[in-house]
C-alpha cells in the first residue's frame, strides 16, 4: 500500500499543477499608458515631475507639507517651478494654516518655499488672506509677504502694506503682524459672533 502511494501521490500532484497551467487566463500584454505618446516626450524633454509631495517636521515638531499638480526642473537661467502649489502647515496647538497658489518653488538646502500668484492664506480660526507672493520657511511656522495684502478675518475686511506670521518666542504662539499701512473695516456683528 505504500509502495501504491509513492507513486500515486507525485503523480496527482503533478497533475494538479499541470492543471493549474492549463486553465489558468491569459494575461493581457498589452497594456495601455495614461499618457499619450506626446505627453511623455514632453515630459521627458522638461524634466516634469508629476504630483511631487514634500513632508517635513518643524523643529517644534510642527507638520509641513508641500504639493503641486506638476514640478519642472529649471533651467541654467530660471529656478524650477511647480503648478498649483499648496502647502499646509499644523500648528502645535491644533490649528492649520492652509496656502495656495498658481505656480512656486521649493527650496529644501535653503529651508524655503515661496508661493506665487493668487496666494490664498487660511487659518482654522476663519482668517482668509490674498497676497501675490508668500516666503515662508521649512524648519518652523514662519512667513511673509513683501507686498500688499487683503483679508477677512473674525472682526471684518483689512488690507497691509506687507504681512509676517511666526512665534515671537522659542515656544509662544503663531501670530500674524500687519505693517505698512494697515487699514481694517471693522463689523461688531462678526466679531459677537
């Protein structure tokens, strides 16, 4: 009987795994690119990056991200650049400022990211600012706008000559300071509110 066996049992198994071989489907080869022929010459030509994505910590152990549809490589006479650049940043005490904008760069040996065109810059506490250009840094929650700025905020609409945002203390708070001119249209109806 198990002499039977030693031949029995090698033989169904090599009949399971020819089984297998034989019915299995066919794999399809070929397979279609999501980019056209064009696309990818593109690409490869300007050295596009498609959805690049920065994560970084703070010294303050604060969350920084960093994305743009599509990144591309400078050349010898322009820094390189990426389409619709936004950022976030989380605040140690839960908040986040959120930034958006059309085009940017990203410089992580000098600790810099610069937003711009139709910047938005957003808090969690409902504090919405527009600017045409944002320098903020990659080591902590530090930024700020060489132009002018318009914004909405908890007690009404205000414009600056130029805006920062950071700590003023090693471990303090985020805040942001509007100089050059700071004009504020006040509604005590938003701020009870």
């Amino acid at each position: 009987m198990v002499q039977f066996f030693k031949v029995l049992l090698p033989l169904v198994a090599i009949l399971m795994l020819s089984t297998v071989f034989l019915l299995s489907r066919s794999i399809e080869t070929n397979v279609t690119v999501p980019f056209s022929q064009q696309d990818i010459d593109e690409r490869l030509a300007d050295q596009v990056v498609t959805q690049p994505n920065y994560r970084g910590t703070t010294r303050k152990g604060e969350e920084v991200q960093i994305e743009a549809t599509r990144a591309m490589q400078g050349t010898e006479g322009s820094a390189p650049t990426a389409a619709e650049f936004r950022g976030r940043m989380g605040l140690s005490n839960g908040g986040v400022i959120t930034l958006d904008s059309n085009t940017g760069v990203i410089r992580p040996d000098k600790n810099t990211a610069t937003f711009v065109g139709d910047v938005v810059i957003t808090s969690t506490d409902g504090t919405e600012i527009t600017t045409d250009l944002l320098n903020t840094a990659l080591d902590e929650i530090r930024g700020n706008t060489p132009g002018q700025v318009n914004g909405t905020g908890i007690i009404g609409n205000f414009s600056a000559g130029r805006m920062t945002f950071g700590t003023e203390k090693k471990d303090g708070p985020v805040h942001i300071i509007f100089t050059d001119g700071v004009k504020l249209i006040y509604e005590p109806q938003k701020a009870e509110r």
